[in-house]
DNA sequence: ATTCGTTCGTGACTGAAGTCACAAGACCGG
DNA sequence: CCGGTCTTGTGACTTCAGTCACGAACGAAT
C-alpha cells in the first residue's frame, strides 16, 4: 500500500513551517553547505521555544539525529515538499488597485513558487491596461483563464463590499483556495479553503494594547495624586 | 477608587472585537438605526459562532439585554473605546517601496483612526519625493519625527534585511507599537508591542492543505488503479 | 569498547481557547 | 399579575497548543 502514515499535522504547525523554511534558507544562502543546525539555533533564527520546533518537526518524520542537529538541506527538501512548495502554484489576483498592484509585484510571493500569473478587475479604466508585463483582463473571462491556465489559487484584493461575489465566482471557476485581503468576512463551501489578511485588525489590536498600558499609566497617576492629596489633608 | 476591574481579556477576543466592530458599522451604517441586534446574527456577520461572541462580549462588561439582544450603538461605543480606537493614532510608515505607498493609501487605516503622517525611507531615489502629499523623509530624520509630531505606531515595511535594524530604531525612539510587514523575525524589548503580517506565508499555508488534498486524491486514484489490476488479473 | 557530552523525540503536564447547555432576567400578551 | 418566549451571561466540559523534562541515540575521544 503507499505508506501514508501522515499523521495529522496541527494547525499551529502548518502555520510555524514558512518561519523554518525562511530560516533555513537564510542560513542556506549565507552559508553555502552549513551541514547541520541545532533545534536550540533554529528555534532562536524562528523566534519560537526549542522544544516547540522539535515538536513541530517530529510531525513531519524523524529528520534530525541526535547528537547532532539537523541536515539543512535535507530538513528545507522536507519542509519544501511538505508544504507543496515543490511545484508552482498559478495564481490570479482579483482587484488590480493599490494593494492589488503591490501584491501583484511582491517579490515573496514568487520566490516561493506562487506565480501571479493573471490580473482581473472590473472597474473600465484598469480593464485593458497592462502591469507588470500581464494584461488586467475582465473578470468575466475567470472561467477560461482557470481552465486554460490551470490557475489554481485566488487573491481577493477588492474593496470590502465585492468580496463575496467574488469569491464565489472563483468558487464556480473550480478554485479550492482562496487568500482574502478585503476587510469583510466571506464564506466559501467547506471543500474550498479560505484564509485571510486583514491589514488593519493587526493596528487595531495594537492599538487595543497601547490604549490599555497608557489607561494604566494614567489610573496610576491619578492614584498617585489622590494619595497624595489626602496625604496633605490628613 | 478608580474603578479597574479589567478583567484580563483573552487575546484570542481582543482579536475578535475588530471584526465585530467592522459588522457592527456595516449594519449601523446601513440600517441608519437597527436599534438592537442578537448574538446570533452578530456571529453570523463574524463568521464565528453565537456563544463566543457572547462569551468574549461580556468580557467588556454586560453591554447586552437578555429576551433583546445588544443595543448596537452602545456596543459600538464600547467596542470602538476598548479597542483604544477613540483617539487617533498618529502613524509612521518606513519603507516606501510598492508595499509602503500601498499601505500608505490604504483607507482601512484611516478610516479606523490610524492618521499615515509620515513615510521614511532610505534610498536616495526615493527621499525627496512626495506620495500623497506627504514628503519622504530619511530614516535620520525618524527620532526628531516622532518628538515633534508625537507619532505612536510604526509600520515597517522594508525588504526582510533591514527589518531587526528598523525596528531597533523605532524603538530607540520610543515607539512601543510596532507593525512588521516584513518577512523576517524582528526581536523587540519585551516593552514594546509588535505584530507581524506576512503575506506570503498565509498562501504557504493555503498550499500545504492544497497539496494534501491533491496527494491525497492521487494516492487513492493509485488505488484505485492497483485494486483494478489486480481484480482483472486475479 | 566504553565513557562522556550533546541533541533529538516524545510522554506527561499545564494552560488557553472553544463549545455546550442552562439558569437568570427581560419583554409581551392576556 | 402571570405564564410564555426570547436571549444573555456563565459554569462545566472538551479540545487544542505550549512547555517541561528525560530517555534514547549518536559522535568523539580515550
């Protein structure tokens, strides 16, 4: 039988893999053939616990040797291939404005593989133009993009109301995954993966721990000066 | 006594509340005055489910009425003055390659209170200009910046190298909220507040679960084809 | 070959987040 | 005023993620 022990990876996981393979090709790059790196040297290049990063690797199969650590180019082979960063992954973003426009020029992006590889809108002065040596076509012509270009990943990069629509026209098209970078909640059908980036909940939950330290701050003053006073008085 | 009761809000909440916040404005801007709404329909614009929403609401205090619902300008109040979202927060963006002049002109910031009031960068092609009207100013100029203009949260949004030295900047400065977009891991004193959003690894994520689904399909089409086989030559 | 130092892999524990289910309270109609 | 119908607020439970600590395995050195 194809061995597929595959034990479940969690989530938290999944999510921790690109900081290891970022790490990793860091160290790639800037030492040639580094051979082998500790979970102890990762853990400190990813941010995280040493214990968490062996945790997270044994999920993946038993790649280090004790003792020694783990081979870099053999662990980034199997991060690699796990996260199905093997093969390139067509994608077309949907909404061609600002945000559109940088994502669509990211370097991030096509250094791991996902190439942007078709622009839509709807709006009539952008439809027709060209960027980044790719046309920005009419979301009409989804459909035949999807099918004759395999495209297989979406980018919602649209205002916040047309969101919805569109993901569900790139549901129809057959797409199973989709990144949404609309500040709005959309739902998609259970067999079709959805995640989102949201630019300004992050600032808002900032903003929600500034608040707190400085209502802190000024609670203490306040208390300061209370005591203060009756203090005097008294 | 000033009254703190501040129960500790769990952070999974406080990563909530900026979504109900979005819902509930759509509806009162909608609706002009709803008057009142219910939990369930509240998780429904969320996307999350009717008991979280209750439970993480009352974190904030016991803003509803049982047999009613929420009164939703209240809730909005509340939600809008927890968040810290009452005042503005003076903002500074340094690195104004694609990314940044997108964030730059992003309107789900300032819509939200966060005031882009003043860009960085370092290239010597790029300091000098003006995007949006507002002058890009060298990374040198960044401390007297945030003295004058009393700027409180800094975006970075350079290539991954620079971040870490960025970050020690901004934070020299005085700036304890920070907002990573950079693809790296960027260390702060454990003082300041920082949060990273990278794009690229939510589409890693969306790959890793494509590709399992894939694998998965092949391996039982394999399967499939071998019990065939096997049936026919048997 | 044996010992020693190192580092992985993992079972056991702790803590946080999510879910369920129900009592308490609010409004309404008669 | 009282029973019926809602919907909240929350204690009890479940599930998931994170941490700790230690045995197992490896390489090196004597």
């Amino acid at each position: 039988m194809t061995d597929m022990p595959e034990r479940q990876i969690p989530e938290a996981t999944v999510a921790r893999l690109p900081v290891y393979l970022r790490a990793l090709l860091d160290v790639a790059e800037r030492s040639g053939d580094e051979g082998t790196m500790s979970s102890e040297e990762l853990a400190r290049l990813a941010g995280v616990n040493a214990a968490k990063v062996r945790k997270d690797l044994s999920y993946l199969g038993s790649y280090g040797t004790r003792g020694v650590g783990y081979d870099v180019k053999h662990l980034l082979y199997q991060i690699t291939r796990d996260l199905g960063l093997t093969q390139d992954w067509p994608t077309a973003i949907v909404g061609v404005g600002n945000l559109g426009k940088a994502l669509a020029s990211y370097k991030g992006f096509s250094e791991r593989g996902f190439r942007i590889q078709a622009l839509f809108d709807v709006a009539e002065d952008i439809v027709g133009t060209e960027f980044g040596s790719l046309p920005v076509r009419h979301l009409d012509e989804l459909k035949e993009a999807v099918v004759n270009e395999s495209l297989c990943i979406g980018i919602i990069a649209t205002p916040p109301a047309s969101a919805q629509e569109v993901a569900e026209r790139l549901v129809d098209c057959g797409i199973k995954s989709i990144l949404n970078f609309a500040p709005a909640v959309v739902n998609v059908p259970p067999d079709v993966q959805i995640r989102k980036v949201d630019l300004s909940i992050e600032l808002q939950i900032l903003s929600f721990y500034q608040q707190r330290t400085q209502a802190v701050a000024t609670a203490r003053e306040a208390n300061r000066r209370l005591a203060a006073r009756s203090e005097g008085g008294a």
